[in-house]
C-alpha cells in the first residue's frame, strides 16, 4: 500500500525558480520592477507582500533584459504561478493587512510624513519607539557613523511620503470586483501609471530634503547595497532586505518598495543600537526618558530626575503598582524586566503589578500569572483606545493578574488581551477555579493602526495649528457630527493648571482652542466653555454657508481662540468732534485676527457675555457678524476671496440656536460642589457578577430553572439568591478598613451633587429652544443619577448596620466595585421582591458556575396558560417612560425665566446669608393642627426639623464636601440661627439621625433601597465614630424631600404618631377637593356640557336611578357623543414594590370597580346624564370612564387596566381629542405607552 509522504520544513520553504523564470521571461525587467513596486504599494495586494517581493528582488539580481510591457492585467497570472513555486511565503488570511489608504502621518524633523504600513506589526507604535529609543542613542550613533538615528528615520519616511504621495492618488477607494474578504491581488491600470511616474526617483534628492542633508546622505550611503550581494534569506517574521533602504541594480541606485521601508528601518534599527558604545549612560538616558513618558500618559506632576534602573510608581486611589524599567542592549530586557516584577514583589498583595518597559525591543508572547508586561507605547495606546481613563486600565491589570479561576493568562501580545478585555467586559467567565490556563485569541485587526486611522484627518489640524497629536493629550475621543454633516469632529482636554480645551472639525478644518476659566466666579467654567465651544463648532458645520466661509481655499484650518474675562472692556474715549455711535449700535469688543496663522481671537468679557442672558438671540447674532468679520479679515489677508456675503452669512447662523445662553438662579444648594466621578463600567459589573457568581456556589444555591410562584415562593431559589447576595455584599463591606464610611459618604454627597445640578442644567435646557437635543440626554441623565444615589444610599445605610472592620483598603476601584455590586442587589432585589408581591412574572436561571438571569419574563412566552392570573404584568419600564416623559414635557413647556444682565451676574458665585423664617401654616389649618401634635408626642414641630436641615446642609465642609460634627455643635449652631430652644432642635437632631439601631432593616431581607422605610434621605443625619456626618447634597435633597412629602400630607417615617398621621390625611382630603376643583375648571374651560359631583339622590331624581356612590365629574361632548364618568384620585406618590402593590391593589380592587358600576349605570341612562349635564339627550353616546389623579398612577400600567387612565394635566387634551381613549395611561404625547 503506498503511503504519501509529507514535505519538510526545508522542501516547504524551497522555490521553484524554474517556473518563476519561466513566468517572467516574457517581460521586460523595467515594465516588471514597476509592475511588483505597483503591486508592492498596493492596498489590494497586501497579503501577497512576501511574495511579490520574493519576485521583485529575482527581477532585480537577473540580468537585465527587453520583452514585452507587462502590465496590470498581467498580475494577476504571475501571482497564480509564483503561489505554486513558492509555496512556503507567507500569505496573509488569519488577519486584516493595515490599509495604506488611511494616509496616516508621523511627525519628525517638524514635519507630518505620510506612512506606509507594510508588513511591520503595529507601525506607528512602532515608530514611537524608535523615536524614543533615537532621543537616548543619537548622540553615540553620530559619533560612530556620522549620522543619527534620528536622521535614518527621517529619511525613511520622506521616502514613504514621497512615494505614498504619488501612488495614493490612483488607488480605488472600493474593489467593486470583490469583497474585503477575498484573497485576492489585482492592481489597476492609474496604480501602475502612478507607479511608472516614480520610477526614476533619485534617492539622493529625498535625502537632500533632509533637515541634516549632509548626514542624510551618510545614512543613505549606509543603507544602500548592491542587490545581488544581499543574502535574502526568508523568515516570515524578518525583514527579507534587512537594513536596506536602497539598492544597487543594472547600474542604478533605487529605492525599495514603499511596503518594504518600515522593515528595513526596524532592522537598521536593530543594526543601530547594537553598535551603541558607551552602554551604561546610554541606558541610563533611556530609562529617564521612559519614567518621563510614563509620568505624562498617567498625568502625573513630575517624575524623578535620575531614576534608578527600576522606578516604581503607585497608584493609592487605583489599587495598581508600576516598575518602570528599560533595556537598550541586546539580552539586557529579560533581565530588567524580572528586576521589576521582583520589585513589586515587595509591594502589598491584593494590587495589580504592571511593568512598563522602554527601548527598540518588545516582548513576544507571554503567560500572565502574577504581573502585567507591557511597552510604554503599548501603555499609551491603551490609555489611548480608554479616552485617558485610569480606572480601566487599573481594571485591566487587576483582571490579568489576578486571573481568578485559572492558573495564568497566556496571549500573543498584551493588545490582543486589551481588545477583547475592553470589548467583552471580562476575558474570563465566572465559575469555579479551573486547573487550566487561559489564551486570549489573536486580534483580527491591528488596534493602533486603525486608531491611527481614524485619528488621521484631526490629526492632521492638530499638527498644522501647533498642537500635539491626540496621542498625547490626556483625555481624547471622535465625535460623530450630526446627521448629513461631513468630516470628523473631536473633542480633546488636557487637564491642570494650564487647562485647555480643543473641538476640532475636519469640514471645514477648524480647532476651536478654549481655556476654561478658574474660580468660583468664573462665568465660563470648563462646563460652559466646553458648551459654547461645542455649539459653535455644530453651528459652523451644519449651516453650508457658514461653512462656507470658514473654509479657506488652500487647505488651512482655522483656529478659533476664546477666552474668558470678569472685566468689561469700555469703548475708546472720542476726541474732539469725533462721532459717537448711534444708541444701540456700539458693543466693544476684545478680539483678533491673524491672516498668516489663520487665528481670531474673541475674548468674551461681561459686556458681550450679557448680551447671551435673556433668550440669548441677541449675543449669538452679534458672535455671527463678528466670526464674519474676523473671517473675512482671513480671507483678505491670505487673498482667498471674499467668501459667503454678510447677509447670507447672517441669515444662516441665525436660523441656528443660540451657541450660549446664560440664566442665574437663585439657590439654597450647599457652598461646595463635589463632582461625582466614580468610574462605572461593564467591567466592573463584570467583575460584580464574577463575585455574585462566587457567593452563589458558597451558599449552594440550587442549579436549574424556575418560573412564577414556584421561582419567588418563600424559601424557594430566588430567596436563596437574594440571601446570597446580600451576604456576600455584607461580607466585602465588612472586610474593607474602618474609613470606608467616610469614603462612601463623600461619594454620596458628590453623586446627589452632580444629580441635582445635573437635574437643573437639564430642567433649564428643556425650556430652550434646543430642548429636543436635550431630552434623550435627560432620560440617560436621570437614569444613571439615579442609580449611582441609590446603589450608595444603600451600600452607606449597610455600612452603618454591619460597620466595616477588616483590612482592604479603601480606594476608588474598592468602591466602583462594591457601587457595583449593590447595583446588582438592587436590580435583583427590586426584580424579585416585585414578583414576590405579584406586580408581573419571574424567570430565573441559575447555572453551576453561579451565573443567573433574573427577568420579568414577558406573559406571552410563558408556557403556563394561567399564568395571568397570577401576578398583574406591571409594566414598570412604560410606568418610568412616563414619568420621564411627563417631566420633560413640563420642562419644555415652562416659560423660561429671562433675568436680565445685572440679575444673571449679581448671583455669580455670591453667597448671602439669610435670616431664619418659620413656615406660615395657616390658623386653623389640618397642617398647623399636625405642627402641634407633633411637638406635642415628639417635642419639636416642622419649624426645628426645617432649622436643622438647613443649618446642617450649609455647615462648612473640608475640600472632600463633607463634614464631622457633634450632635451637641449642630443643636448649639442652629438655636443660634434659628432662635429655637435648644430641646426641640435636639429631639429633631435625634429623630433625623441614622444609627445602627435604627438603619437595620425590619424584615428579614433587604432587598431594596427603596423598601426601607428609615434610609439616608429620610434620617441624613449619618452617625459614626461618635459624630454626625454631615452630607451637604444628601441634607438638601432631604430638605426637599421632606417639603414634597408635606406637601402630600405626609411624613417619610414610619413610627409617625397616629394623631400626627390623622391630621395629615385631613390635610389630604382638602388636596382631594382641590384636584376635584382643577378637573371642574377644566370641562369649563374647555366648554363642555358637565355636571359636577353628582351625588346618588340628585342622580336619581334627574332620572337616573342605581348609582352607587358619587360621580367627581359628568361630561357630556355632543360633537362626539362621548359622556365621560371621571373619577378623581389624589394618592401618594409610589416607588417602591410594596407601595406600587398598594396602589394597584387599591385601584383594581376599589376604585375601578366602582368607576365601572358608575359608568354602567350611566350607560343604561345616557339620555338622562346627558340632560342632567344640559347637553341633547337624543344621541347615542359613548360612555367613558376615565381615572384622572394628580400624578401618573402605576394602576394604568398593568397588563388589563380596564379604564383609561390620564393625569390632571392632560385632561384637557384628553376630553378633546379625537381619538378615543384606550384602557391604561393616556397621555396627548404618545398614547398609551
């Protein structure tokens, strides 16, 4: 039996030259070197490249010889034949080849050079690290060969940007003869014309364009070989030519390939620094230049001068350790590098170990078990594709360190672990620990490159107004401009005491350069310069003819300086019969032009900055003619022509809304305003879930899938899981230092300061004519604030039951993580608890790993056929869309409060102090009567609670926000404000604190927040170590808090007194008769036939007999037919799971029931109600019931409401509209959501 034989490695590797020859023999060797250089350069060819320059070099060591024209079409046959002689060349298909198209630049010499990719791995992070490796070699390079390496790598790429320059031109932007994914090599004919046009280019004249043209033709002579004496042995992960960027062949000296240039350079490179003399200084200047590059991608102030062979620098508040090394010699980085990992060695467990390293070299595939390796430009690229965030790159490091579950990490190179990491959130699932190791796959793409890309055309402004490339600003991201508006925006910020800010624009090309201004009374801060900067940038690309004008006729992007002043220029003093302007016409202004840069210059002082108060419209035209102006100037300076005429350019920006508008608003918020910046991500919800998961097998909680009761029944799994969860939330909050307390109450105060302001800037902007931009970011706005407050409420109410008393430390990822994990309790909780009280159904699915989902399933893919009746399928998803909904439309359609100048800018930052006033609550008043009773069983009234809370959310905090009193300080304090006796402030202080007595929850679980009827914003008096911490935001949004629920004839604590409470619910009764009142006016205003309060003897003797209960309001529409038997219902306001059951419960059980009778009655006699309404009682009318309350009830949102629901406001719309309304909420918006 005959067996086949497979080839050897060495028989694989062989050519066939015969059938090469025989292929080629037909050609002229000039038409085939320019053919394979065509083809070389080509983005269509790329995975091919190993093997064309194979035939590129046979062509060049034959002989030379005449033949026929090969040309493109001739390509394609020679590939076919060369694949087959060759078969050992690599060809690329694992992989996407870094496309040339791109037209990426690298900066050297002062200069942007085009580059051409090749075949070089990761190239322009490459080229950062030749350029940082020449800064330390150059000076012992250019004693050496009398040339730096610096000037080879000038030379290579004015050798690429030549050549991408000429080729670019002609290469098709789309292969519409095939997709992506072929493998395929194919040229067009304009390619090979472009190529022939180059094909006599003289190497000497690029290296004459040198900065140093003398040492540029030292280091090309240096690069140069004779062809047929190179030894061009293959190895796929070589450079073929080795240093060479020229060649001798058939008499003429001629550049290599375009594709082929980064290689030679990365083996001249090589060559290079082997030959360094002088090692020990040399190193020592490649060291300090990496600790600084280090020191500027993290933002940090300074690095040390002269750092030792390891530098370590630690991260206290991201929970990571960096050892900082580099090696220039040949064998020296191996070793550097265990120098730092033993280094950190020394640091305290449970950090994340990073070692950056510095030098031409990078190290190939690892296996991760205790630190992280990274180059420092592989650090930069990361930071980079993070937009400057450090919580994730500390993330990255802790997840490929820490690698809970396996033994080691193992990936080809740490971008690879970066992609994946970044896109998926985790690269390891949850489980039980594995004896295995981990391999992160290959990236199909090359990250940097196509960062490079996408960064190339703002970029490219960047360099030609002065400024840095994205790479190395601290925070960077791309903008996609609005819809139909060409070209790329960015938006970039470097943070510090010389802030700025930058938005470019690609089309027109612009940089709008901005300095925020410092200081409490700064009109623009960084918030509302990045605001102004933003709106002129979309103002000036999204009208044409604005743009228009802007864009200069060479090329040139304009830079748009603005600035920020508290003085207010004055005009210049006219002389002696000099002209006063006309009244109203004259507005000094500080700006500037300057046509040789293309720069203005507006410096926005108090006099223009008045002119955005009110509705704005009279500062943005007055910005339009001057932008006109100033461009103009350009135009004229740089003889570009005229541009856009004034009044066309008028015309379009004013059509635009207001790029600022400024409002003042008086407030009672605290002094301080903490940003909330806690990092939230889905690798932290990841590494959430990882614990969850954790906690989950720990407490055996049964594996398997359950639905409905058999999934929430008392004891059943989802009890489990919540128990589960809980405890493990208690066990890490136990196990951090003491000081977490303190650190959890300043996050809190930071997050309902950036909530409320936040709540504000958005109230404010939905009044604006801009305010459909700002709707859907008022839904995220919300929704993020809401939960950030809620999960710390939360995890700061467990902190004082269970009080930490372990040994982590407490830093920002310590609680990012622990934020993290009570998101997930509370989603859980709140998921389950309303299940367990049959507000909708339940899914849940538990796996052996410990991964669960826990999902209010949708009723139609229950297999139970009875499974509606029971739970209500509470749509708690459209019952928030609502309330959003209802929030942003009041907002839109409030007047907006136009202050005029001297109004906005009196409440600049100024703070006055306020005598204190007493609520009135009028004589005789049920809320009057509650203030009495509550002194008398609690021994303080609403006065010395609202003193309290007012002297403690305006006490004097340290720079953190927050603050640490005695109760005794704060009693003391505000009798002395107040004129209160002390007693009473003390037993207020006394019933507003949160202790561990009383912050423990009542029933055996706490689910939810939300669910505790004692948490934070009722009780924001935080008792620990003895004192009252005091959150400034937390105590404000309880002063409102408590003023809302007084408001509604409430008190927010559950041990209320039962006279207090009955007083209150008196209090209710007349807030009942107030909303029966506002729906009467209603039907008048609207001019409808009604009757109000029909009651059932009145109804009976205008012949309507049988009615049960009174009618709150009759309303007969004769141009419809409808009759409309309205029920008014003020109840409370409903969060929670149980208070959402018991409003539903209330609804469905009582109120509807009965609107239902009524409304039958009323069907059986229409033509009477309709008489009692003085309406015709001879039509046939639709009788409708509708529910209208005060605030969107939760009852109009399950799955079978039965009557239609609406609010008070939109009665009026309702009653009115055409359309009849639908069982469930009704708003004149979107119907029924």
């Amino acid at each position: 039996m005959a067996t086949a034989q497979q080839p050897t490695s060495a028989q694989h590797r062989r050519v066939r030259w015969k059938h090469i020859d025989q292929a080629l023999a037909r050609y002229s060797t000039e038409s085939l070197v320019v053919l394979l250089e065509t083809a070389l350069g080509s983005p269509g060819c790329s995975r091919f490249h190993d093997h064309l320059l194979l035939l590129w070099t046979r062509v060049l060591r034959s002989p030379a010889r005449s033949g026929e024209r090969a040309c493109a079409e001739d390509l394609p046959g020679l590939v076919e034949t060369l694949v087959r002689a060759a078969p050992g060349r690599g060809t690329l298909t694992e992989a996407e080849p870094n496309d040339p198209r791109a037209l990426v630049r690298y900066e050297v010499a002062g200069e942007r050079l085009l580059v051409h990719p090749g075949q070089l791995d990761h190239p322009m992070m490459f080229l950062r690290c030749a350029e940082l490796t020449a800064r330390a070699v150059d000076e012992s390079v250019l004693a050496v060969h009398g040339f730096t390496l610096t000037d080879v790598l000038e030379l290579v790429l004015r050798c690429t940007d030549r050549l991408v320059s000429g080729l670019a031109p002609a290469w098709p932007e789309v292969y519409d003869d095939r997709s992506a994914q072929d493998i395929a090599c194919g040229i067009s004919p304009g390619e090979y014309d472009a190529a022939q046009e180059l094909a006599d280019l003289d190497p000497a004249e690029i290296a004459a364009a040198c900065r140093e043209p003398d040492r540029a033709a030292h280091a090309l002579a240096w690069l140069t070989s004779d062809i047929t004496a190179m030894p061009l042995r293959y190895h796929p992960r070589a450079p073929l030519l080795g240093p060479v960027l020229a060649v001798v062949a058939h008499g003429r000296r001629q550049l290599v390939p375009a594709s082929a240039m980064l290689n030679s350079f990365a083996a001249a490179l090589e060559r290079l620094t082997t030959q360094v003399p002088n090692g020990p200084a040399t190193e020592e200047r490649l060291q300090a230049l990496t600790v600084d590059r280090v020191a500027q991608l993290l933002g940090l102030d300074g690095a040390p001068t002269r750092p030792g062979p390891v530098c370590v620098i630690s991260s206290p508040t991201h929970r990571y350790d960096i050892a900082v090394v580099s090696a220039l010699a040949d064998g020296l980085l191996s070793a550097r590098v265990e120098e730092g990992r033993a280094k950190l060695a020394e640091q305290p467990t449970g950090r994340g170990r990073l070692v950056v390293y510095g030098g031409p070299r990078v190290l190939g595939p690892e296996l991760i078990r205790d630190t992280c390796y990274l180059h420092v430009e592989e650090l930069a690229e990361i930071l980079a594709d993070a937009e400057g965030n450090p919580a994730l790159l500390a993330l990255f490091v802790l997840e490929l360190t820490e690698h809970p579950g396996v033994d080691a990490v193992f990936h080809h190179e740490p971008l690879d672990a970066w992609s994946a990491w970044s896109r998926a959130g985790t690269l390891l699932l949850p489980g039980p620990p594995r004896n295995e190791v981990a391999v992160v796959p290959a990236a199909r793409v090359d990250l940097t490159w196509q960062r490079a890309a996408a960064w190339a055309r703002p970029d490219d402004v960047l360099a030609t107004v002065g400024l840095q490339p994205a790479l190395h600003w601290r925070f960077a991201h791309l903008v996609d401009p609005d819809p139909g508006v060409p070209g790329t925006h960015a938006d970039l910020l470097q943070p510090g005491p010389g802030e700025v800010l930058v938005r470019v624009s690609t089309d027109p090309p612009m940089a709008i350069i901005a300095r925020p201004g410092r200081g409490h009374d700064a009109v623009l801060d960084l918030a509302a310069m990045t605001g102004l900067a933003d709106s002129i940038r979309t103002t000036v690309t999204g009208c044409p003819l604005v743009a228009e004008h802007f864009t200069l006729p060479d090329g040139a992007p304009v830079v748009m300086q603005l600035t920020g002043t508290a003085r207010s220029y004055r005009p210049p003093a006219t002389g002696p019969g000099g002209d006063e302007p006309d009244a109203g016409e004259w507005l000094p202004l500080h700006t500037g032009a300057d046509p040789d840069r293309a720069w203005i210059g507006i410096d926005f002082d108090l006099t223009l900055l008045a002119a955005f108060t009110g509705d704005a419209h009279q500062g943005h035209r007055v910005l339009g003619r001057l932008l006109h102006h100033l461009i103009e100037q350009l135009r004229r300076g740089r003889s570009a022509g005229d541009g856009t005429d004034s009044e066309a350019f008028a015309e379009a920006w004013n059509t635009a809304h207001p790029v600022l508008r400024l409002t003042g608003t008086t407030t009672f918020w605290p002094a301080t305003a903490p940003h909330y910046t806690l990092p939230r991500s889905r690798h932290l919800h990841a590494r959430a879930l990882r614990s969850a998961a954790a906690a989950v097998r720990r407490a055996d909680v049964p594996v398997g899938a359950w639905h409905g009761a058999d999934a929430y029944a008392r004891g059943g799994p989802a009890e489990q899981l919540l128990r589960a969860l809980e405890d493990e939330l208690t066990r890490q909050i136990r196990s951090h230092q003491p000081d977490l307390v303190d650190e959890l109450a300043r996050q809190l105060n930071a997050a309902w300061s950036t909530r409320t302001r936040g709540h504000h800037e958005v109230t404010v902007n939905l009044a604006a004519p801009w305010a459909q931009n700002w709707a859907p970011e008022a839904g995220r706005r919300q929704a993020d604030a809401a939960t950030a407050t809620s999960a710390l409420q939360l995890l700061l109410q467990q902190a004082v039951t269970a009080p930490p008393t372990g040994r982590r430390p407490v830093d920002v990822l310590a609680v990012a993580e622990l934020v993290a994990l009570a998101e997930l309790v509370l989603h859980c909780g709140t998921t389950a608890v309303a299940a367990a009280r049959r507000l909708h159904d339940l899914h849940l699915e538990i796996h052996a790993s410990g991964v669960f989902t826990l999902t209010d399933t949708d009723q139609a893919r229950t297999a139970d056929p009875d499974a509606e009746l029971l739970h209500l399928s509470f749509d708690a998803q459209a019952y928030q869309h609502a309330r959003q909904q209802h929030f942003i439309t009041q907002a839109a359609t409030a007047a907006p409060e136009h202050l005029d100048p001297a109004a906005v800018f009196a409440t600049l930052g100024t703070r006055v102090r306020v005598d204190f006033t007493a609520p009135r609550l009028p004589a005789g008043s049920q809320l009057a009567a509650a203030d009495q009773l509550l002194q008398q069983h609690w021994g303080f009234g609403f006065a010395a609670l609202g003193a309290v809370l007012a002297t403690a959310a305006d006490w004097p905090t340290a720079t953190d926000g927050i603050a640490a009193v005695t109760a005794e300080d704060l009693v003391h304090e505000t009798a002395t404000w107040a004129a209160l006796p002390e007693r009473e402030l003390a037993a207020a202080v006394d019933r507003l604190r949160l202790h561990s007595a009383n912050a423990a929850p009542a029933g055996a679980h706490a689910y939810t927040e939300v669910e505790r009827r004692i948490r934070p914003a009722t009780h924001p008096l935080i008792e620990h170590g003895g004192r009252l911490l005091l959150l400034p935001w937390l105590l404000h949004t309880s002063q409102e808090l408590y003023a809302a629920y007084l408001h509604e004839g409430r008190l927010p604590h559950p041990d209320l007194p039962r006279p207090v409470g009955d007083a209150l619910r008196r209090h209710r009764q007349q807030l009942d008769e107030r909303l029966e009142a506002d729906i009467k006016a209603v039907a008048r205003a609207a001019g409808l036939p009604h009757r109000f309060r029909l009651l059932e003897k009145t109804a009976a003797q205008l012949g309507i007999p049988g009615l049960i209960g009174e009618i709150d309001l009759l309303v007969a529409d004769p141009a419809t037919r409808r009759l409309w038997v309205i029920e008014a219902k003020n109840p409370e306001g409903a969060v929670a799971p149980h208070a959402l059951l018991q409003h539903v419960q209330r609804f469905t059980a009582r109120y509807r029931d009965k609107l239902l009778a009524k409304a039958a009655t009323i069907t059986a006699h229409a033509d009477a109600a309709a008489r009692a309404c003085q309406a015709p009682g001879d039509l046939n009318w639709d009788v409708i019931p509708l529910m209208v309350t005060r605030t969107i009830e939760p009852a109009g949102f399950v799955a079978d409401p039965k009557v239609a629901f609406t609010i008070a406001d939109h009665l009026a719309q309702v009653l009115t509209s055409p359309a009849r309304p639908r069982p469930g909420w009704n708003s004149p918006d979107e119907g029924k959501s």
